[in-house]
C-alpha cells in the first residue's frame, strides 16, 4: 500500500506544498479519534457560544479550529488562516510566507451528537503580493486559483478525498499506525446520477426554480430513471462524499431568510467545487460558475449547485427559465 506521503512525493508537489498538507493532515487524527469516542471525552453538546456568522458552536467546533490553528501556526510556508469559526484573518507568525490555507474544522458539528458522519474542509491558495505581511486582499480570491483542497470524512472509517490540480484521490486512514494510505485513484463522479440532495423542508422559501427541479425530480419517467432518491444528511461533507461516488446533485440554494445563500464561498464551496470540477462534475451557483466569483468579505456566502454535470445543467435550465438572475 502507497502512503499518502509517498503519493505527494512521486506525485511531484513542490516541497511548501507538501508541508501544508502535512501541518492539514496531522490534527485530523487526532480530531479522528476524538470523534470515534466522542461519548467518552467532552466534546460533545454546546459550547456556550456563538461563532461570527451567529451560529451556535459545538465543543468540537471550538476543540478542532484550536487544533488546526495551533498546527498551521508552526508551519514556515503558511502567512494566514482564514476559519469558519473566526471573524478575522489569523496571521501566523511568518506573515511574509506565500501561502493562505482556508478551512471549514468541522463541518456538520450538530451531527457528533447523533453519531452521523462529519468532516474537515480545507483549501490552500497562494497569496497575491510577493513580499511584506500578507493582507486581506490577499486572501480574496477566485476558487480557480487554488492549488489544493480536499475534506476528511469522518464516518466508519476516516478518510481524506484531495486534490492538487490533477484529479481526485482518496485516501483512508490506517489508526493503528497513524497513517493515511491511498485507496482510489482518479476518482470520477458520474455523468449524471438518481440522488437529490437538498433540505426539501425549506421547499416553500426556494426560488421558483428550484421548486420546479424538485418537482421534475419526483416524476415518474423510466427513460431517464426517474424519480430520483431524495437523500440529505445535513452534513455536505457526508451528502457530497455520496454524491461523487455514486452521481447526483446537492443543491444548498437562497432562500427568503437567506437571499445570499447560506454556504460560505472560501472554506466551503470553492474547495467542494474544486474537487468536483476535478472529478468531472460541475458546481454554480444556479447560473455562474462558483470558481469564477471573487468574494468581496472573508465570510461571504453564496448558493451552490453541484454534482454531476447532467444534473446542474438540468437545474440551471429551471434557474435561468423560472429564476431569472436579477
């Protein structure tokens, strides 16, 4: 079996690239056995507060950012941070570095307590200027610039889905020896699949054109193997893992409460819509390409279409006929 160490290395990634991952990879074991006996340590339940964005933090929110920050901050290649439970940019204590990582410690907290699968999203870019402490200008960018991302699931067994650019690889994690060993290569997700994932209880706040995919999804129609399966979990780590193997669309839209969408574009969507697009899939935001926006805030949200491409071309057909963009 090839380590996930010995795959970078055959796999040519420049050396500050590899110490990233590594300094990404090596919190995630720890936060993996955490999770396996969850029941038995303290960090399950409330932690008595709220993050920027004025959700609830679980004690495993707080326990896992602790953790990722404390490692990346010892790594000589990475000048910020940008977290979904932190208001600001952390800087490291080497701002002039050229490296940003962004990263979602766990995504899908509310699920510990009920023993569902949750994971770690992580994204890494390089900084726009060349030299002198890095900016926040510097960490706004396009999802197309960058240079890896990937999650770690933990369910029945923990396993880290990547990419640098040049396909989608999995690799599961062997905790007796603390390792993590590749177990797919290339992976590609289908053309077109039967599961649609979307949280079918906020139907009556969807935009009209979403509420018509819905309806095209349930029909009754053996050419095209319809009706579909709805399948949701509540954790997009856990429905987009499914979703890649197997073909199918999640779809996370605006709403009335929400009219931005509710995803965050940098720690959630561009990685998600990066390893898609490298598996053969598609990821919009129901008629643009989500790689394509620059967000202008670190915690700006965006609606999010993605899976197989036969799929988000489906909807965006009901988007653009039913939801015109204003």
């Amino acid at each position: 079996m090839k380590t996930l160490n010995r795959f970078l290395i055959e796999s040519s990634i420049q050396m500050p690239l590899y110490n990233i991952i590594q300094y990404i990879i090596q919190p995630s074991k720890d936060l993996s056995r955490k999770i396996n006996i969850a029941g038995l340590e303290d960090i399950l339940g409330e932690a008595d507060a709220t993050n920027v964005q004025g959700e609830e933090q679980k004690k495993l929110d707080v326990y896992a950012n602790d953790a990722f920050v404390a490692s990346l901050s010892n790594c000589t290649h990475c000048a910020a941070m940008i977290s979904e439970e932190t208001e600001e940019m952390i800087s490291t204590p080497f701002p002039n570095a050229e490296y940003i990582v962004a990263f979602d410690p766990v995504d899908g907290s509310s699920n510990i307590d009920v023993n569902v699968s949750i994971g770690t999203i992580f994204s890494v870019y390089k900084r726009k200027s060349t030299d002198g402490p890095v900016t926040l200008d510097d960490c706004l960018q396009a999802g197309s610039n960058q240079l890896a991302a990937g999650y770690i699931i933990y369910g029945s067994s923990t396993i880290l889905v990547m990419t640098t650019g040049t396909g989608v690889h999995s690799f599961t994690l062997e905790p007796h020896i603390d390792k993590f060993y590749l177990s797919e290569t290339d992976i590609k997700t289908p053309q077109t699949g039967k599961i649609y994932s979307i949280n079918e209880g906020n139907y009556i706040k969807f935009p009209e054109g979403v509420k018509k995919y819905i309806k095209y999804c349930q029909e009754n129609d053996k050419p095209s193997n319809r009706p579909y399966s709805s399948r949701y979990i509540g954790s997009m780590v856990a429905d987009f893992h499914r979703n890649l193997k197997k073909g199918g669309i999640f779809i996370y839209p605006s709403t009335e409460k929400d009219p931005s969408g509710k995803l965050r574009v940098l720690y959630e969507c561009n990685p998600m819509s990066f390893l898609v697009e490298q598996a053969g899939g598609k990821a919009t935001n129901g008629y643009d390409r989500i790689l394509d926006q620059t967000p202008s805030s670190l915690h700006e949200r965006t609606p999010i279409f993605m899976g197989s491409t036969d799929m988000v071309n489906k909807v965006g057909e009901y988007m653009q006929e039913f939801s015109p963009k204003k």
